[in-house]
C-alpha cells in the first residue's frame, strides 16, 4: 500500500481554516461510505482541517470538533 502524502502552503491551509465546512462535511460524507476507498478520503479531509487549524494555533476546537466527529 502507499500512501500520498502531500504538504499544503500556508494559503491553502489558510482557506480550508476559513471554509472549514466543506472540508468537515467532505469528511462525513466519505467515512458514512463504510468502505476503505472512503476511509482514506474521510482520512486525508481530516489530515488538513487539523493542520489547518493548527496552522491557526486553535488545535483545541478541532479536538472539540473531532470528538464530536467519531461520536456520530
């Protein structure tokens, strides 16, 4: 298995912090698919909404945020 990893500027991280809703309902939406291919989207959607919002210095509301996420 591989697995992509990919680094996101500072900008990029920026408008996923400001529009984090998609990002949030993307990962909903792909681990609700119960199956690997979705897990791995559910999986990489999370992967930058917590850089992004670590990028922000606000690791405690995603924490908030994602607790809240594996309890549904």
């Amino acid at each position: 298995m591989s697995y992509n990893c990919e680094v996101f500027s500072a900008n990029a991280l920026t408008a996923i912090y400001r529009q984090c809703e998609p990002g949030c309902q993307q990962a909903h939406e792909q681990a609700n698919r119960t199956c690997p291919s979705g897990y791995d989207a559910a999986s990489r959607y999370l992967h930058q909404l917590f850089e992004a919002y670590q990028l922000h210095d606000n690791s405690a509301s995603f924490e908030r945020w994602f607790k809240r996420f594996v309890a549904s």
